[in-house]
C-alpha cells in the first residue's frame, strides 16, 4: 500500500495507461473511505440532519414544551417572519453592527500588518502581543467592556466627562453608542488574528519589489499603495468573507453586553442582532418553528452577502 | 464490492439517525407508577441525583447530610444551575428528549403550569404514591392545586417554599428623615398602594429627593399578584386583557416611577445589590426569602438598621416559590419519591425556613407553619421582627391566588422589562404598555 492509495489520492497517468480498470480494485482505495468515513458521519450528523430537521421544522408551528406536537403551517412562519418589526429591526442592527465592526477592524489589521512587515526592534513581541486580544476568551472580554463603559462607575465616561470634560454617554440605553460599544469588543478582539493573516500574506510579496520602489523613491505610504495592497488582494476577499459571515451571527457580544441578561438586545432591542432574536424566539420565547424559519433567512442572508463580496471582488479584477 | 463501504456506511447512518429520532419520542411511555420500599424508596444503593437552580439552600442547610443518616443506601448527587431561566430551558429540552433527566427536579412556580400542563404524564403523578398523597392536607391547598392538572386527577410535585410578602426598610434611613415609627405604626400607613406612595413622596420631599423604593418592579411584582386573575385565565392561558391584576400593578407602578420615588435600580443587578447598604433607598417589597438575600448583601454592619413592617399594600400576595417533581423516566424514581416526600415533611420545612445557614424558605406545608419553631421565630437582624408570626400572619390569608399560566414567567419579563423603560428613559406608560403587549404577542404566536 503506498502512501498515495492511502490518501485517496489519483494515481499517476502511467499506472491508468497500464491497466484502465485496474484503480477500482486496487486495495487502498476502500480503505481511502474508511479513513474519511469519521468526518462525513460526523458531517451528516451534526450538520445535514440537523439543517433537514430545521428546515422541516420551520415548517410547522412546533414548541420547545410541546415539541411532539407539530402543527403544518407551510410557509406561515416564513411570511410571519418578513412582516415581523422584531425581524427587520434585528436585520437592520446585524447590518450596522458589522459594518461598524469589520470596516475599522479590517482597515486597522492591515495598517497594523503592514507596520510589523518592517524589520521594527521587537517585532516578535508586538506580533505576539497582537495576537493576544484574540486568545481571551468572548466572555471575560465583553465582562471587562461592560464595566469599562458603564454609563454610571465606568471608566469610559469618566475620561469623558474628567479629562475632556465633554458630557457623558448613555453607552448602554441609547442606540448608537451601545452599537458602538459592542462593535469596538469586536474589533479588539479581531483586528489581531486578521493582521496576523494579512501578515502571513505579506511574507509572501517579493522583498525585492519593496526595495525597487525604495530605490525609486516611492514613500511608505505610496509602497503600501503600490506593492502591498495589489499583493494582498486576494486574502483581504478572504478576510472580507469571513468577517461578514462572522457578523452575521453575532451573538456573543450582545448577549453578554445586555445587563439584564435577556436576549433582547438591549430594553428597546436597540442591538439585538439576528442570532439574538432567533435565540430568543427559540429558547425564551419558546417557539421553535419560527426560530428555525430565521435560522434559515439568516443562512440565506449570508449566502447572499458573501455572493456579493466575491462578485464585486471579480469586477474589481476584471476591471484592474 | 466496491460500493459496499458505502452500503455499510449509510446503514450506519440511518443507525444513527433511527437513533436520534427514537430519543425524542421516548419519556412518554415510562410508566408513572411508583412503588416505594421502606422509607428510602429502595432497599438497594442508590444514586440519587437533584436538580436545582438559584439558591435552594437544601445542601446549605445541611438536609443531604441529615439524608444519609436516614437512608446510607442513598447517595445524593446535586446538579445546580444558577439562572431559573437557563435551568428551565435546560429541563425543557431534556423534557423534550426524555433523556438526561435528575431523578428530582426542582419547578418553579413561574413554570409549574406548563410542566402541568404539557408535561403532566412525564412525571411520577404523586397522588398515586400513598406516602405523598397523604402529605395533601398538610398543604396551602392553592399550592397543592397549582402542581394539579386541572381535572385534579394529576399533581406533578411537591411544594417546598412560599413566598408571602411584606415590606423590609431601612429603620436608620426613616429616622434620619424624621419618618421614623413602629413597624406596626408604618404598616398601618402603608396599607394601601396610593398611601405607600404618598409616603414615598413625603420620604423624597424630607431627604431632598432621596428614592423611596428600589424599583417601579417592587411594586409591580407584588400587585399584579394582588388582583383575581394575573397573566392568565383559569386555564392557565395567557389573557392580559381581562385581567386586573395586571392593569392595577401597571397603574401603581408607573405611578411610583413617574413621581420618581424608585432608585431605577434592576432588581438583582450589581449597583441593586450595592444599594443594600449604600442608602439608595429605604424600602423594598419583601418576600421572606429576600430577608437572607438582604442580609448577605448589606451585610453583618446593617444588623439592626433592616426592618419588617407586618403589612403589604393592597392586601396580601406572594412572590415565587417552588416544588419538586420525580419524572418518570427518572433512573431512581422510588428512591427519588421517598427523598421528595421526606424533604416536604414538617419537619424538613421547619428546618428551610429556621435554618442559620441559609434559611428563609418559608413553609408551604400549613403544620409547619403552626410549628413553634416557625411561629415564634424572630429576626435580630431586622430588628428582632417576630417574623414567623408576620409571614405566617400574611401567608394564612392567601386563601386563593391568581391562577398561573404557562407564559407567566415570559409576560413578567417583558413587563419589567418596559416598566423599566418608563422608570429610566421617560418612556411614556401608555406607549409602554402598547409595546409590551406587542412583545407578548411574539411570545403566543
């Protein structure tokens, strides 16, 4: 058995010539299955079943307390849904938080990469102490941030209004400062493990390209414009797309930043997001077959979004 | 043969899948008939695990211990949530699948009628268990009745604490503002919700505009308990429309929350607990177990300074309270039976309400009550109150209470959670209310 056969692998053209049919018979073949076996059923488990069962149950008015007793509704759940304010308003503040989260992160990671690409004196430390925001965990994180921007004892509003003497801002009850709140302990803990990507890609641009445009004059700035950015194209797409799927489902955040420890998103649902709101139809709210009809909006809302980055990505390219 | 592995593998598969689906539709064949040998249930070893959440106070209180002397046989394995919310999603689920259940598991007043309602034939019905069906009379029968299924044919659990309510203040801070009188003094002006408030503003105009009450929630909770019906009909269906209970708490408490005599605190929140001792108020509707709670948080300092006046506004009412139930595809059901029957006893009760340690668990069990241990009990906290005669006192009026519902614990958040728009954002009461019964809306469906 060699290694190839084990793996799976296709055979070398000269094995095919020699004998056509021979690869259906060769023995690592079957086991190459047994080896990926583990995953797919895992795979089918934990994932296919699971979103077959939510898309059956998204169609049936089901509860979690009376979960046997399914009652078809078709597409009733689906159009409760998109006539629903709670939906749109949770639409709406998944939309702005990521926007305000992944735009500033993304820009700051490649800033902050594109810094440690220089040979700078203790570079390893500043790449490793980057890194470190991401290692902490979401909820001793947004603990941390809750009291940072306590409206009443936290340290926010006391720079605010001690050091700038400008008033102080209601960081939890209104809208836009929550939002803004909850999207900065997005991107600290973020804009780390992104830099270190754009980074890894970094490594990867010709030096000799740096020095060409040094020799010709070219500032920092314009080599960043010039050599880094065209280079990078194709991971910031990749950043682009997992940072939207990313905000998408956010969740955590939110959660942990309401005090009240609801999953309303704030008292006026001024920041409940998407997974939020499913959570909170599902699990307080008790109704399962609705939650399970925004598990499947909110899935095709990804597709789309993700759609769209990697079509405008293709324009830019062809256009360039 | 080449397609064999495969054949297999999707064999496995539909194994697999059978599988899962053969969990959901379990529980509900379990028989609910339980036969209990001698007074452990069983005569064999066991491991009998409980589930609970909050602060029950049984392994506090030092109840397993005395259950092993009893019963040696009997190993008890506590499982302990702290959120009622968390924990009820959790039994729900576990409900759902009819796996993964304690053998007891502690419910919750504010869920009792969904579990009665949806789960009554999950659940060892403890009318047919002689040794628990004889605990009956001992019962408040409004708490024996709310753990029974309507037709009376069915009762999932056994209660264990009440929640009858009086008022705790903060003597120290009356005096300071020249208010100061005898709890009795204070329960005689205090007997109706327009006087408590009143009173709330006298207390404000005297500090310079000190807050009276913790939250527009003390008085919420406790009134919309006050009225015939709740959040529910008889059936345990959810109908704000007809209830008064409801219209009255929201009056009286947007009341107090516009004449700004609440401190806006959360109840349960970190600055509400901190204001225990920092003097944010002076009042809070007191159901007996907040007396342990307010003495952890203020601590051993504001001995003396706490009081209890023995009276409510409005009447009489009770907040919480709790039962345990065995379900019946508990590993251990006999076992679990004798322990739940044994824990509901005078006895055991005696000791959750007297207890050093973590006491307060009020008797739902009425020869408890009569109990000299409970009668005579008084606080030296809260200024040596006689505080077994006064929530003993409170506890014998309530005759019957407003029926529970099956959403009750959901409408109450989405209230409080309004009403505290109207107490900290100025949110208009009218156009709060519309908004709440706009989000219990969401939750009927």
């Amino acid at each position: 058995m060699t290694s190839h056969a084990l793996l799976g692998r296709p055979q070398p053209a000269s094995a095919k010539q020699a004998k056509p049919r021979s690869r259906l018979h060769l023995p690592g073949r079957r086991s190459g299955y047994v080896y990926i076996a583990p995953f797919f059923i895992v795979f089918l488990a934990f994932s296919v079943y699971p979103w077959i069962d939510t898309a059956w149950m998204s169609l049936h008015d089901v509860r979690l307390s009376t979960y046997d007793e399914r009652t078809w509704v078709g597409l009733g759940n689906y159009t409760d849904l998109l006539t629903n304010s709670y939906f749109w308003n949770a639409f709406f503040n998944t939309f702005t938080l990521g926007v305000i989260s992944t735009v500033p992160q993304l820009c700051m990671a490649l800033g902050l990469a594109h810094l440690l690409n220089y040979k700078l004196r203790g570079r390893t430390f500043f790449r490793v102490g980057m890194l470190m925001p991401f290692a902490t965990s979401l909820a001793a994180a947004t603990v941390i941030f809750v009291q940072l921007f306590d409206p009443d004892i936290g340290l926010i509003n006391w720079v605010l209004t001690h050091v700038f003497q400008l008033p102080a801002v209601n960081w939890v009850d209104s809208k836009w400062p929550a939002q803004i709140a909850i999207s900065t302990i997005c991107t600290w803990r973020w804009v780390g493990y992104n830099a270190l990507i754009y980074l890894a890609a970094l490594q990867a641009i010709d030096t000799h390209l740096y020095e060409a445009a040094s020799v010709d004059g070219a500032s920092r700035w314009r080599q960043f414009l010039h050599v880094t950015l065209p280079g990078l194209r194709p991971t910031i797409v990749f950043t682009i797309v997992v940072s939207t799927i990313g905000a998408a489902q956010m969740f955590g955040e939110p959660l942990l930043y309401d005090p009240s420890g609801q999953p309303m998103g704030g008292s006026e649902n001024q920041y409940q997001t998407l997974a939020l709101l499913m959570y909170q139809q599902g699990w307080s709210n008790d109704r399962l077959g609705l939650a399970a009809a925004t598990a499947w909006t909110m899935f095709l809302i990804i597709v789309v979004a993700v759609s769209v980055n990697l079509l405008v990505a293709r324009k830019r390219r062809m256009l360039s | 043969m080449g397609s064999r592995p495969l054949v297999r593998s999707m064999l496995a598969l539909a194994a697999l899948l059978a599988g899962v689906s053969a969990c959901t539709s379990g529980g509900q064949t379990a028989s609910s008939k339980v036969t209990l040998e001698g007074p452990c249930g069983t005569k064999k070893d066991a491991t009998v695990t409980v589930g609970l959440f909050g602060t029950f106070g049984f392994q506090e209180n030092g109840m397993w211990k005395e259950y092993k002397k009893r019963c040696p046989n009997i190993t008890i394995k506590q499982n302990q949530v702290t959120a009622s919310g968390d924990y009820w999603t959790r039994l729900k689920t576990r409900l759902a699948s009819g796996s993964g259940l304690d053998d007891v598991v502690a419910i919750e007043q504010g869920f009792v009628a969904d579990v009665v309602q949806n789960h009554a034939d999950e659940f060892v019905n403890m009318q047919t268990v002689p040794q628990a069906a004889a605990l009956k009379k001992d019962y408040y029968g409004w708490k024996w009745k709310q753990a029974t299924t309507p037709d009376g044919k069915s009762t999932v659990g056994l209660g264990t604490d009440i929640g009858p309510e009086a008022i705790c203040y903060r003597s120290d801070l009356l005096d300071k503002a020249g208010m100061g009188a005898t709890p009795e003094e204070l329960a005689q002006k205090w007997t109706t919700w327009d006087s408590f408030i009143k009173f709330g503003k006298q207390y404000k105009a005297a500090t310079n505009g000190k807050a009276f009450l913790d939250s527009a929630q003390s008085v919420f909770s406790t009134a919309v308990y006050q009225g015939k019906r709740a959040y529910s009909d008889e059936q345990g269906q959810p109908d704000l429309e007809h209830s008064d209970g409801v219209k009255t708490a929201w009056k009286y408490a947007t009341q107090a929350a516009e004449a700004g005599i609440t401190a806006k605190l959360a109840q349960f929140s970190d600055a509400w607990n901190q204001a225990f001792s920092s003097g944010k108020f002076a009042a809070i509707a007191c159901p007996t177990w907040m007396m342990p709670y307010i003495q952890s948080q203020a601590g051993p300092a504001y001995a003396g300074k706490w009081a209890v006046a023995p009276g409510l506004p409005g009447g009489y009412s009770n907040w919480g309270g709790s039962f345990l139930g065995v379900p019946a595809a508990a590993d251990q059901k006999a076992a679990a039976v004798a322990l739940v029957t044994w824990l509901s006893e005078k006895d055991q009760q005696v000791k959750m309400w007297t207890s050093k340690a973590q006491g307060g668990h009020f008797p739902s069990n009425d020869k408890a009550v009569q109990d000299p241990a409970v009668a005579d009990a008084t606080s030296a906290y809260f200024s040596d109150a006689p505080v077994g005669q006064i929530f003993g006192g409170i506890a014998g009026k309530m005759k019957t209470l407003p029926p529970v519902g099956i959403y009750d614990t959901q409408i109450g958040t989405v209230l409080s959670t309004q009403l505290s728009n109207v107490e900290k954002r100025g949110t208009d009461p009218d156009k709060a209310y519309a908004k709440a019964m706009d989000q219990i809306q969401q939750i009927t469906g």
